[in-house]
C-alpha cells in the first residue's frame, strides 16, 4: 500500500507522509530551465515527456512520499473547448464560453484532447523513483472551475459577483462540469494515479447556495472517486466551516487552509487531514520553521495525518527550507 493510502485505509498514525502544493514549480531552477524553453503554458501540460520529467523532479531533489502529476486544473476547460490561455503577471485568460457548444462535445472527443496527460500519468506511474510512493491526479472542484470560466480570469484580479445571478445557468454549466470531471478522474486513475485531490480553491467566495455550489458536486464526483477504489482529498480552501463541509462531503483526507485553526480542526474532523502551514513560513528562518512544522506534527500526532501546506509553495522559497522541512518532518517521532 503506498503512504497515503495507508494514511486512509488504516489510519496509520506512525507515519506523516510528506508532500507540498505546487512542488513542481517555479522554485526549482530545473523547472524554470524546461519553463523558458516552453513559453506556451498549455503546451507544455500536453508534453507527456516533459510532464512527467517535471512531475519528477521534486521526487529527485526532496525524495517526497508523493508526486502529483504535472497538468493544470484549468485543462477541464481546455478539454471542452474554451480557451485558455496564461499570460505572464496576469495569471489564466480564458476565451469566450459558449455552452450550445460545450453541449455537444462529447467524452471520446474531450478524452482525445487530453490523451496526453494521462499518457504522462501512465509513464510516470511506471518510473521506478515512485516505488512505494503515492502519484495524485487531481482536479479542480465544480465550483472553482465554473469561477474560471465565467468570469475568464483569475478572481485575484477581478471579480464581479454579477456573473452569479442567472442560476439557471450556473445550475446547467455545474452539471456538465460535473460530467466531465468526472470523465477526467476516471481517466486519470485508469492511467496509474493512485489519489485523486479536489481543489476548491475559491470555495471562499461563496455566501450562499453552499449547498448547491458546492457540497452536492462535489458529494458527487466524490462518490464517483470512492467507486473508482482510490483515496479522494478535499481542499475546500476558504470556506468556514470545515466540519459541515466533511460531514457532508465525506472525502477520505481533507486539507486544510492556513487560516483554520489546526487544534479546533482535530476536535472537530474525525477523518485524516493534511496540510495547513501557511507557505510564507518557508520565506522565514530555519528556526521559526522549526516551530512551526512541530506544531502542527504536536497537534496530529495521534491522528492520520499527511504532511503539506495550507496553499500552493510559493516561486521565491529557498531550496534549502525545504530541505529542512522535510528532514523535520522525517526525523519527528
Ligand atoms: O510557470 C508558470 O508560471 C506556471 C505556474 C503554474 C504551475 C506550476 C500554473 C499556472 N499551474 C501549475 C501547475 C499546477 N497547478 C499543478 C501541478 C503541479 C504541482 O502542484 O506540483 C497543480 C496541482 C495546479 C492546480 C491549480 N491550478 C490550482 C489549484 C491550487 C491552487 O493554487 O489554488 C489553481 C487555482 C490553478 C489555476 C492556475 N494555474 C496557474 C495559475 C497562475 C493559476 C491561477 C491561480 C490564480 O487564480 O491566481
């Protein structure tokens, strides 16, 4: 069984798998070298060499318990048929949705469109280096990917909560995002992926219609991941309440943002968690990082837990905190 299953399957508290958000990134030179070298974003998620060799590298470098694959969340509407497009500083430009003609396409077209990123999955699956190791094909949840594509842009940037307002609408692009998602899933653990991680990056936006934005997709692709026999992580970054969300959601792992608490999260989550410390802590010292990581290892110790951050790492974080992170981490208990 590999680290994270493990984690789920026998709640083994003995160990604390680590992995990080966006470990394949702009804070490894290896990568900015093939980076440079391929300007066209989406391109490069379609290169199933150069995809795996990325997916690979933090594995070489950090011997992480875990690799997730090299692809983007936004590949759902690249697969469908909207562009996408990411421009330097601005973050992901998506062109024109047009849902008469998302209606029509159909799963062997959107499979063939990103054939090449379960290509990669198949390869790297394979590769020898992740013996004993976790490879995490992911998505992005509903309602994240329904942000991007109505509002075209990173909400970072800007956002109008008009866009929200015709919910008919909504209600029909969320069932066809739904559809494919899980399309995209099942294709990518047919391929090798042994986890699948939801990222719900914007489910803080959201006010209202919880329920219906969020929870009941995602209760449904989650499903769909259970039936497929593989572990399914949440990261429903932002939202209030976590408890409600795993009591109604019912993923197997959930990781938490780094605004939550992590000691009002172990007395109220009973499933295993992951994740939590806030990234900008690796831009610090070796002391301070020190202190932190051992206090959310203190907090989990009796509990499954898997080791991440609360978001992504971030491009100006030093090589060698991470490799102290991780030796904290393996020499804890
Ligand atoms: O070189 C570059 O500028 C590319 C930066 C980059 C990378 C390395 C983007 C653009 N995507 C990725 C890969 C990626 N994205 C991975 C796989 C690699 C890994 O984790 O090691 C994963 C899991 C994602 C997931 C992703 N993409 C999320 C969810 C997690 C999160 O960060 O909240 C989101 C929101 C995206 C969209 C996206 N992709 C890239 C950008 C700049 C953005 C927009 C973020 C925003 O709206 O601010």
């Amino acid at each position: 069984m590999t680290p994270i299953q493990k984690c789920v399957k026998e709640k083994d508290t003995k160990i604390n798998p680590i992995w990080i958000m966006r470990q394949a990134g702009r804070y490894l030179p290896e990568f900015r070298e093939i980076r440079v070298k391929n300007p066209d974003f989406i391109k490069l998620c379609l290169n199933e060499n150069l995809s795996s060799e990325i997916t690979l590298q933090p594995i070489n470098r950090f011997d992480f318990d875990a690799a997730i694959i090299f692809s983007d969340i936004l590949m759902l509407p690249y697969g469908l048929g909207q562009e996408v497009k990411f421009e330097k500083g601005l973050g992901p430009k998506l062109g024109e949705l047009n849902i008469n003609k998302l209606e029509k396409i159909n799963k062997d077209k959107f499979s063939r469109k990103l054939d090449p990123v379960y290509k990669s999955i198949y390869k790297t699956s394979s590769s020898p280096i992740l013996k004993n190791k976790d490879l995490i094909g992911f998505v992005g949840a509903p309602w994240t990917i329904l942000v991007y594509m109505i509002n075209k842009m990173s909400p970072k940037n800007s956002l109008s909560k008009k866009i929200f307002e015709d919910k008919l609408f909504i209600k029909k692009l969320i069932a066809l995002i739904v559809k494919f998602l899980k399309i995209h899933v099942e294709n990518q653990v047919k391929a090798g992926a042994s986890v699948i991680q939801i990222f719900d990056s914007w489910a803080g936006l959201l006010e209202e219609n919880i329920f219906e934005y969020i929870y009941e997709p995602t209760l449904d692709l989650v499903n769909h991941v259970k039936r497929l026999g593989v572990p399914v992580i949440c990261f429903p970054r932002g939202i209030n309440d976590y408890k409600s969300f795993c009591e109604e959601v019912k993923p197997d792992m959930v990781n938490i943002d780094y605004n939550i608490d992590p000691k009002k999260i172990i007395n109220e989550i009973k499933i295993p968690v992951q994740g939590g410390l806030d990234p900008k802590v690796l831009l610090t010292n070796k002391e301070n990082l020190n202190i932190e990581v051992i206090k959310y290892l203190q907090i989990f110790k009796d509990h499954p837990y898997v080791f991440n951050l609360g978001h992504g790492i971030l491009p100006e974080t030093k090589i060698e905190m991470v490799e102290e992170l991780v030796k904290i981490v393996r020499d804890f208990k």
